[in-house]
C-alpha cells in the first residue's frame, strides 16, 4: 500500500514538474518573448562593438604615438590649424555649372507587347 502511495506521489510530482517546465518554455517562445530577447541581444552587441572599437582607438593613438616617437615627431602647434573650409559664394548656386537639362522621356508599357 505504501508502495503504491509512493509511486502515485512521484509520478504526480513528476506531472507537475513536466508542466511548469513545459509552460515556461511555452512562454520563451511566445513573440513578445521572442522580440525582447532579440532587442536585449542587440543592445549586448551594440555594447560589445563599442568596446571593440574604444579599445581600436586606445590602441590606434598609443601606436601613433609610438610612431611619432620613432620619427621624432612633434605634436602639432595649437597655433597651426587647419584652414576652414570653403563655403559657397551665394546660397543657391550650385558648385558646379548645370548647363545640361534632363531629358523627359514617356514611355508607353503597350508598346512592349
């Protein structure tokens, strides 16, 4: 009798095990579920690409560095900047001359057939 109690008791918590793990994947896989991984994915990857590329630029600069060093190299001057660049004359003109027109051409989808 004992045995059966036993036996009655474990497959019922076995049951009931099954179906929390089986409503829990269920709700994983639901789309609102899905979309929210997906985004914190993204957001993981957006993290990591911007870490690359921090320490790209922290190794870019100690190596210029290096270089400038080998080369004997100064840094530049603040006084010695670069020219601004050039701006338009007037608004509106375009930078280059237009002298040509674009030509209009109809086309007629009946003519194919």
């Amino acid at each position: 009798m004992f045995r059966r109690t036993f036996w009655f008791t474990a497959g019922a918590a076995a049951g009931v095990w099954a179906t929390a793990k089986v409503n829990r994947k269920l709700k994983q896989l639901t789309p609102e579920s899905l979309a929210a991984q997906a985004a914190n994915k993204a957001i993981d990857a957006g993290h990591r690409l911007k870490d690359f590329a921090l320490d790209v630029r922290v190794g870019m600069v100690r190596r210029e560095a290096e270089l400038e060093e080998a080369l004997g190299l100064d840094a530049p001057d603040p006084g010695h900047e670069l020219p601004e660049p050039r701006r338009r004359t007037a608004l509106g003109t375009a930078p280059y001359p237009t002298t040509h027109s674009i030509p209009t051409i109809s086309y007629n989808r009946n003519e194919d057939h």
